[in-house]
C-alpha cells in the first residue's frame, strides 16, 4: 500500500501553484490529494493566516493539530474517515463554519467548543442516539444545520 501525502508536501504544492507562502494564504486548498492525506500533522501550524482550510476528500481519521490557526473560521473536512469531533479546541473561538459531512462521527463530543460556530454541515455521519443533538444547545450562535443520513 502506497504512503499518503503528507500536509507538508501538499503544502509544497500549494505554494508552487498558488506563488505565495503557506503563512500569506486566506484559503488554503488541500482537498482530493492523491494519494491521500491520512494526518493532520504540525506543519498545518504554518497556515497563521488561513480563514479557510479545506482538507476535504482524502483519507483523514482524527482532527489535530490546528493550534497555529489563528483566524481559522471555515473548516471543511467533509469525505475524510473523522470518527470524533475532538481537536477542534485551539480554534474554538473563531471557527464559524464546520463542513464535516460523508465521515464516521458517531458522536457530538467536542463541538461545545465552538462557540462561534454559525453552520455546521454535518450530513452523513453515524450519528444514531438522538440525544447527541441536546449538544448542539451549547452553541449560541449556531443558525444553519445540515444532519440528514445519520
């Protein structure tokens, strides 16, 4: 089985096509990387700008490292393997949006952390008990919601 990318080399890609340091980058774009990315590793600590980080569509299980990301507020790890939602505390007070659907999160543990988050998209998880859902009164500014296939 081939090795998956790792975010430092597909950062290198992104600064190569994008001419600009992964510290100048508003939107980083790191979905569909092949092979896929399988971590969130440390190098993401380099994204200090970054208001939109999309990792969507590679072969991600846990959430981790966003401790550099700063002025993080869209999330997007949508078709990735996320069984939880921790990792998300080091940008608890800026993300605004989490898109985090086609993943295997079975439950909302973590999410009271945001409590900037406006949308999450979360359709297409293994959420079963409903009494998951009580989590999301934590949320004050929670306003848009997308949970259909759990």
């Amino acid at each position: 089985m081939s090795k998956g990318t790792t975010i430092k080399e597909a950062l290198g890609k992104w600064e190569e096509k994008n001419q600009k340091t992964t510290s100048e980058g508003k939107h980083v774009d790191l979905y569909g990387q092949c092979p896929p990315i399988e971590k969130m590793d440390a190098s993401l600590s380099t994204l200090s700008s970054c208001e939109k980080l999309s990792l969507s569509t590679n072969a991600i299980e846990k959430i981790a490292n966003l401790n550099g990301l700063k002025n993080l507020k869209i999330l997007s790890l949508g078709r990735n393997n996320i069984k939880s939602l921790t990792g998300l505390e080091a940008v608890g007070d800026t993300l605004e949006e989490l898109w985090i659907s086609y993943n295997n999160v079975e439950k909302l543990k973590g999410i009271n952390v945001l409590k900037k988050l406006k949308i999450l998209y979360m359709s297409n998880n293994m959420v079963k008990d409903m009494a998951e859902f009580s989590k999301l009164a934590e949320l004050p500014a929670l306003a848009e919601l997308v949970f259909i296939g759990n």
